[in-house]
C-alpha cells in the first residue's frame, strides 16, 4: 500500500509536469547515472534567518566572518560522495555571487568574497564534482514564493542573465539544479538548455517535477528542514538508506542535503548521520522482515489528498508540503 501511495503521489506532479522535460539529453542522464551520490548544501540569506522571523532580510544580514567552503566538500568526500550541489540562489532570490546590476547579492554583503569560486576550487581538491541549485520560486524578484504558475518574461530575462552569468564565470561548474524549472513553458526550457549548452557543454541541467523527484535525481535532508534550523530534527539514517537504495535502483542520482549553521559549519550531529549513512551503504543492513499486515492506515491516502489540494491552493508552501508528505508516509 505505500508503494501505491507513492506512485498516487508521484502521479498528482507528473499531471501538471511541461511536456518539456518528457525527453531530456542522454548526457544529462548518464551524468546523473555515473555520479550517483552527492551532498547538497542550502546556505544562504534564510541561514541567518531568527525563529518566526518573516519578509525579506537585508543585504547586511549576510555578515559570516568566513565561510570554511573547504570543510564542506571535505565532508562531502568522507562520506563517499562523488558531488557537491551548493544553493547559488534560493527561494530569497538572494544570489551567493557578483550579479551584474542586480542589488541583492552577496556583492551588497558586508561578505567580500567570491563564494561560488572558492566552493568550486574545494571541490576540485577534494576531487568531486561541483554543481550548484538555481530556485525559480523567488520571493525577490516576484514578490512572493511562487510554485505555480508561468514565468513572467521580465523575470524569465534575469533567469537567462542569472544563467550567463553561472556558466561563463564559472566554467568549471558541471551540475546547474533548476529548483521549481516545472513552471517553465516548452519554449522557455529549450531555451535555457540552448544557452547552457552554448555556453557550457559539459555542464548538466537537473530540473524537478515536483517534491523531491526529478528525471535525473532523488533529494532528501539530513534535518527536518532544507535550511539550518536550531531545533531541527534529524531524519534517521535508516530511512535515508531506504531512499538512497531506491534512488540507486531506479538509475538516479541520491542528492543528501546538509544545512550548514549560521557559523557555516555543518554541525556535528549532521556529520555523523552522513558517516552513519556511508557504513550503510558499505555493509547494507539486512532487510527489514515485512508487516503482517502491510496495509497502510485507512485516511492516508485520503490526508495525501488534502494535502495536496492545500499545496495548488497556494495555502500551504513548497516546505511544508514536503513536510507533511513527509510526516504521513512515515507514519505508514
């Protein structure tokens, strides 16, 4: 029963999915396929967001005294990672690099350095490879956090310069995560994967469907939370095994993700799951017996349903959709 929750879940995305991404370049996928495994990192402006806190933060808000990229990818390698994603822009619209005539980014940051290179530069010493998240949602430059809906084509024109940009100062980049890309029109894909790939040949695009899935990847999080929150949960190991296992099975790339605190550490507590997690993957644990009776609770299917309409409503955000999803397949 909670596989066929699963696939009913999966199908209420891949209804509203843009024909767009019902083929996508063969290069992409065996890139997802060859690298398997990788650690996702949200940091950013809501980093140093205070509880409860709302609106937009100021650009003064970014203030780390440094940012220790190198433990980062460190971290990503001792725990049998072959990449690492970092979020170049999320959901804030705050950009962790230079953006020509845009005012809110790292440049307008009491921070003084090239983030984004530094971070490339730590991959390629430890040896793994570099990528970074691009949201669509974006409260900055739409006014609020938008899942649905067209890209409008004034904000579609700062995606495409936001995209140059990446891919010409950044050559070395060979992941671009295009969170929420599901908004896009046919046309309007085809031409950001023109532009990435003129600009950027061995670069990859990994675009969503919807929650955590994408034709080329599977994502989940250490905590209970994509950014660094003080009293995060910590979602068990075995479960990430479980879903590192069916990423694997299914030909894509399992993309863990860590949430580096406001001293941009990632705390030890995460460290350790993602250890937990490699002695996992090098001995799997034997299979878990089945329930005696595998039935899922009666209202579960009908508690994904409600959460569902909540989320096309627009009642209920990205993060708390996943949340809840969450909450009620674990009860299962």
């Amino acid at each position: 029963m909670r596989k066929i929750l699963m696939w009913i879940l999966a199908g209420w995305f891949a209804a509203g999915v843009s024909s767009a991404f019902a083929q996508t370049p063969a290069t992409n996928a065996l890139a997802a396929t060859d690298l398997k495994y990788g650690l996702y990192i949200h940091f950013g402006m809501d980093t140093f967001r205070h509880a409860g806190e709302k609106g937009r933060l100021l650009e003064e808000r970014f203030a780390p005294v440094s940012v220790n990229v190198k433990a980062w990818t460190h971290a990503a390698k001792e725990a049998g990672m072959t990449f690492a994603v970092l979020t170049a822009k999320h959901e804030s619209g705050f950009c962790l690099w230079d953006s020509r005539g845009y005012d809110y980014d790292i440049a307008h940051s009491p921070f003084k350095s090239d983030l984004l290179a530094d971070f490339i530069a730590a991959c390629k010493a430890e040896g793994i490879v570099p990528g970074v998240h691009y949201s669509i949602p974006d409260a900055y430059n739409e006014g609020a956090v938008r899942y649905q809906g067209d890209v409008p084509p004034p904000y579609f024109n700062v995606i495409k310069q936001h995209l140059t940009e990446l891919n010409t100062r950044y050559p070395e980049l060979r992941i671009l995560l295009l969170d929420g890309s599901q908004r896009f029109s046919s046309d309007q894909f085809d031409e950001l994967s023109r532009l990435v790939k003129r600009l950027n040949p061995q670069c990859a695009i990994w675009n969503t469907t919807g929650g955590d899935q994408g034709p080329h990847q599977v994502t989940d999080t250490v905590i209970r939370s994509w950014m660094w929150s003080p009293n995060a949960k910590l979602n068990p190991a075995q479960q990430l095994f479980n879903k590192y296992q069916r990423s694997q099975s299914g030909g894509k790339a399992f993309v863990l993700n860590v949430g580096p605190d406001p001293s941009c550490n990632i705390p030890d507590n995460q460290i350790a799951v993602l250890m937990e997690l490699k002695t996992m993957i090098a001995n799997p644990p034997p299979a878990t017996p089945a329930a005696t009776t595998p039935e899922a609770k009666p209202d579960a299917a009908e508690r994904l349903k409600k959460v569902k309409a909540l989320y096309d409503q627009g009642l209920i955000n990205k993060e708390d959709y996943d949340k809840k999803v969450k909450e009620i397949m674990d009860s299962l």
